[in-house]
C-alpha cells in the first residue's frame, strides 16, 4: 500500500493484480487499483479532475487525464472517506502510476492540487 497527505487529504492506493483479465503469452496485464481519500480538513472539499502517469518496465509511458473518477466527481466532507475501484492494463508484467488530483475547497470555491502517491503493478510470479 502507498499513502501520501497534501493539503489535508490523504490518499492511499492498494494494487491487485487480475490473472483472469490478463494474457501473458500476449503481453496483457491488468491490475485493478483501490483509491480512499480521507479529508482530514475542516471543510468539505469535491474532486474535479485526475492527471495520471503510466509507465510499464519497457520504458512506455501514458497519461490519462480527465474530469472526476469513475464517472463521478466526488464531494467528501470534513473526517469522511471517499473510496473507488478502477483498473490499468500494462504491456509488461511490472509498472508504477502516479499522478495529480485536482480538487476544490467547496466553501471557498480555491481549487487545489493532490498527489498521489507512486504505487508499484507487479504481477506475483515475478516476487518470488
């Protein structure tokens, strides 16, 4: 698990790794990615946008960018948790994602950046 706090949120990434998705014979594997925002502020914050960074172990790298997560841009108030499921696919059987969360303090309307942090995709053989 990786966890980071900017500006009063955390963020913390757990990874699966999805054999009945993935093909390694063709290079395609997925790894499926679970996000909690916790708002540790005094006021309710709403997450508008995503920037993410994709690399596979070959070197290739992606972004994906786009408004909210998973169709939706959550409002998460004071001392809540916000949590979501999503997924990558990689061409190699190691990567990392990072990226940026833009999210907005609702009672000033200031928006405001959120990393978060690097987390690792691997699938388990390669552990051993």
């Amino acid at each position: 698990m990786a966890s980071k706090v900017t500006e009063g949120v955390t963020v913390t990434v757990e990874t699966f790794y999805q054999p009945d998705y993935s093909n390694p014979v063709s290079g395609e594997f997925m790894f499926a990615y679970r996000i909690t925002l916790q708002n540790n502020n005094a006021y309710p914050v709403k997450l508008l946008r995503r920037h993410w960074y994709i690399f596979d172990s070959n070197g290739t790298q992606r972004e994906v960018e786009g408004e909210g997560v998973v169709g939706v841009q959550p409002q998460i108030n004071p001392g809540e948790q916000y949590q979501y499921v999503s997924g990558c696919n990689l061409r190699t059987e190691m990567g990392k994602m990072y990226g940026i969360y833009v999210m907005e303090n609702i009672a000033s309307k200031k928006q405001f950046d959120v990393k978060i942090p690097v987390f690792d995709m691997i699938v388990p053989f390669k552990m051993n």
